[in-house]
C-alpha cells in the first residue's frame, strides 16, 4: 500500500515539476490522493483482521473433542419400574468398564478401530447383553450372530453373519476386512475363515444363558393364540422387545479418524438364518471421516430399509445437517415412519456425541476428551 502512495506522488510531483503555476490546482489533488490511500489501507487492514477473526473461530470451534467414544447395549422397552437396583448397577458398571478399555486406548493415541473392537469385545463377553455370550436363541434354540466394522479413513469393512462358534463376532468382522478382499462372509465359510485367521473358536454351548434360552420359551408361547401373544407382548418387555438387541460403540482418535462397530445375537425365536440390520454396512454400521460414525440397534428389518447409519451421514454431507440434526430426523422421523423403532450412537469429525433414540430405553455410555463419563438406561 505504500509503494502505491509513493508512486502516485511521484506522479504528481512530476507534473508539478512540468507545470509550476499550476500548482495551486494540483496540490489539493495530491491531498485526496493521499487521504484516499489511507481509506484503502484502514480498509485492508479490516478485512485482514476481520479474516483472521474468523479463521481464530474456526480454530476454536472445529474441534470439540480431541478425541471421543460412545457405546450401546441395546435399544427397546427398559422401564425403571421393570429394572431392578442389582440388575441397574450391573448394566451401570458393564458399560462403564466397556468404555474406559476404549477409552484408555484413544487417550495412549491408538486407533479408533481397536478401541471399537476391544469395546465391544468386553460387552461380547458378558451375559447382559445381546451379542457373543449373552446372544438370544433362534427358533431351533441355537445362537447365530452377526457383527461389522468400518474404518472412516477409507471406507473399508468387513462383516460377518450367522457364525455359531466364534467367540468374538467383531474380531472376525474386522479380520475379514482386513485379511480378505471380501466384505461379507457368512455361517460355515465365515467360521472356517475365522480358523483359519486363528481367532478364537467355543463349542456352540458356550453361548447358553439361563436367561435367554426362557426368554425364547416365553416367545414361543406367546405364539399359542392372537389373544394370548397380544397380552404377552404387552406385559412381557423381553417378548415385546424380541425383535433388538445389539452392542456397538463408535469412536474419534487423535488422528481425526472415524471408526464405527456392531455386534448382535439377532431376534430372538428368529428363522430361516434371518440376518438384521447389525452386519449390513450402511443399516446398522457406518464410518466416514468426512462426516461421522454410527452403531445402530433397533428392529433391523426397519434399519435395513431406512439404511440408517449411512443416511445420518449422507444428510451431513449433502444436506449440510449437524450429526444431531441428521439422527432426530433419521431416529424420530424417517424410522417411525416406515413403523419401526430403535436407537443409534454416533460420533462426528469434530467429536460431536450424539444417542439418540425413540423407545423407553438404551444402554448407552460415552466419554470425551476430558474425560466425563456420562452413563444411560432409561429415557428420562
């Protein structure tokens, strides 16, 4: 800006040096000049400041979490009045030992996908819920279950779905998207790949729980009479409710990458090798580091369809929606609409923590950067 006042003085001074009587004209105009110029300075300098005002904001807001981690357990009728104070601090103290394993590892700096699979491997291992060992029964009393993965770096996945003797569903998710070219495998060909990449392999009783193998008795006698599987349903939150089920957890690492895991026992009393929506990339599972990561649980036929997880994405990324704006529209209108119900966790690029669902109740925990643990049943 200076080198342009100097050059237009000297422009002048010229003319005056040409023309001396005319100075008296001139001089005045040498005074606008100059005045003009620093109008133009003041003015550059308030754009410059008002854009570095702006890239500060954006600094400060872009991150709200240098990293974080959500977890569920599950999703549909858990009423206070139905829980009772053992079985509460039981879920309380499964999800809280849940999430600090991932935690713990994001804060050393590791990976957001083994803070997803370690996650979900602790709620796998414990009978509360529905996914490794707490897995519900089909209608021939066996346990088939299902489990995904996704990395938001880029995009990779893998799943697996009716395996009956893997211990941990989620680890052979996350070996068939890491050691096959594959996405999906499926029952005998998903257990003999699951050998062959050394995971760990149970006998199919391992799976037996007390609790679930009732829960199934209980179904299939609500099914005697409509009137009858009216008033079970009604009474019986496990009959009601045997349609969900499902662990996941979602998670920011220091690296600014997404990852995004499902594991699940299915339906319970389900047929014909019904798979849900927990292994299908996009319904019950998705990460994207461009936008966010998402577990769901819920009546998967209804997820499956809304493909949930990657619409709460894709109305972020082409509708410009915050990650709470996109899951109450996919959560509490896209879904209830089609009539199913459920639940998601989901987690953005910025750290963003959102649990968002539309039934009396979900398992649910998270934890950010800080440190602040924040543990949920019930809806209110």
């Amino acid at each position: 800006m200076k080198r342009e006042l100097l050059k237009k003085m000297l422009t002048l001074r010229l003319i005056f040096n040409l023309n001396p009587m005319k100075n008296l004209i001139y001089f005045p105009l040498l005074m606008l000049l100059f005045l003009n110029c620093k109008d133009d300075q003041k003015s550059s300098n308030a754009e410059l400041n008002t854009d570095t005002i702006e890239d500060v904001d954006s600094a400060t807001t872009k991150n709200t979490n240098e990293f974080a981690i959500v977890i569920h357990g599950g999703a549909g009728t858990i009423l206070r009045k139905n829980m009772s104070a053992e079985d509460e601090n039981a879920y309380n103290a499964k999800l809280e030992e849940a999430i600090r394993v991932g935690y713990d590892i994001l804060k050393n700096g590791g990976s957001s996908l083994d803070a997803v699979e370690k996650t979900i491997n602790v709620m796998e291992n414990s009978p509360l819920f529905n996914a490794g060992k707490g897995a519900v029964f089909t209608n021939a009393g066996t346990n088939e279950l299902d489990a995904s993965i996704m990395d938001g770096k880029n995009l990779d996945a893998g799943a697996s779905a009716g395996t009956k003797t893997v211990k941990n569903p989620i680890n052979l998710a996350r070996a068939v998207m890491e050691k096959s070219p594959h996405v999906m495998l499926s029952g005998e060909g998903a257990e003999q790949f699951a050998k062959d990449q050394g995971l760990e392999i149970v006998d199919p009783s391992y799976f037996y729980t007390e609790a679930r193998f009732k829960a199934l008795e209980r179904v299939k006698a609500s099914e005697e009479s409509e009137a009858v599987r009216d008033k079970s349903a009604f009474y019986d939150p496990t009959i009601r409710d045997s349609k969900f089920g499902t662990v996941g957890c979602v998670a920011l690492d220091k690296n600014g990458n997404l990852a995004a895991g499902t594991s699940t026992g299915g339906m319970t009393n389900k047929r014909w090798g019904r798979i849900g929506d927990a292994p299908i990339i996009g319904a019950g599972t998705y990460a994207n580091n461009a936008t966010c990561a998402v577990s769901s649980t819920g009546w998967g036929e209804y997820f499956i369809r809304a493909m949930v997880a990657h619409d709460i994405s894709a109305l972020m990324d082409y509708k410009g929606l915050s990650l709470q704006e996109a899951a109450k529209e996919v959560i509490q209108k896209k879904v209830p609409d089609l009539g199913g119900d459920g639940g998601i966790i989901a987690v953005d690029k910025d750290g963003n923590m959102v649990m968002e669902f539309n039934t009396e109740g979900m398992y649910r925990a998270s934890m950010d950067a800080s440190g602040n643990l924040t543990i949920g049943i019930y809806k209110d």
